[in-house]
C-alpha cells in the first residue's frame, strides 16, 4: 500500500501544480479582460468628452453669429433713422 502511494505521489504533485498554474492563467485573463474594459471605458469617455467640447464650441459659434447679425441688424436700423433725418 505504502509503495502505491509512493507511485502516486510525482502524479498527485504534478497535477496540483499543475491546478495551480490553471488558476493563475484563469486569474490573468480576467485580470487582462478587466484591464481591457477599463481601457475601452477611458477611451470611451475622451470620446464623450470630445463630442461635448465641439458640441459647447459649435453652441458659442452659433451665438457668436447670432449676436454679430443683431449687430449687424442695429447698425442697419441706425443708419435708416439717420438717414430718415437727414431728409
């Protein structure tokens, strides 16, 4: 029985290892897919924030152009009534 034993043993090591070593390749491919996710999240979020900054550039443009036709539109209105005195 003793030597039986003694036979299995060098097996029983081997597969233990060998269950320890598929327990750290498991563990650093969830690691990997984790470190993955956080990365495509981060990217994700520049990409949101990319899409806000042009979307707050184009809204100060918009109103930019806005205020510069009102201004345009009173210059307009100013010069009609100093013309309308002028005669």
């Amino acid at each position: 029985m003793y030597r039986l034993l003694l036979l299995f043993l060098p097996f029983s090591l081997h597969l233990n290892a060998a269950t320890e070593e598929q327990k750290r390749i498991e563990e650093n491919i969830q690691e990997r897919k984790q470190i993955e996710k956080e990365v495509q999240e981060r990217e994700l979020d520049k990409q949101r924030q990319q899409r806000e900054w042009e979307r707050r550039l184009q809204e100060r443009r918009r109103r930019a152009r806005e205020e510069e036709y009102r201004r345009e539109e009173q210059r307009r209105i100013e010069r009609r009534l100093q013309d309308q005195r002028r005669y």
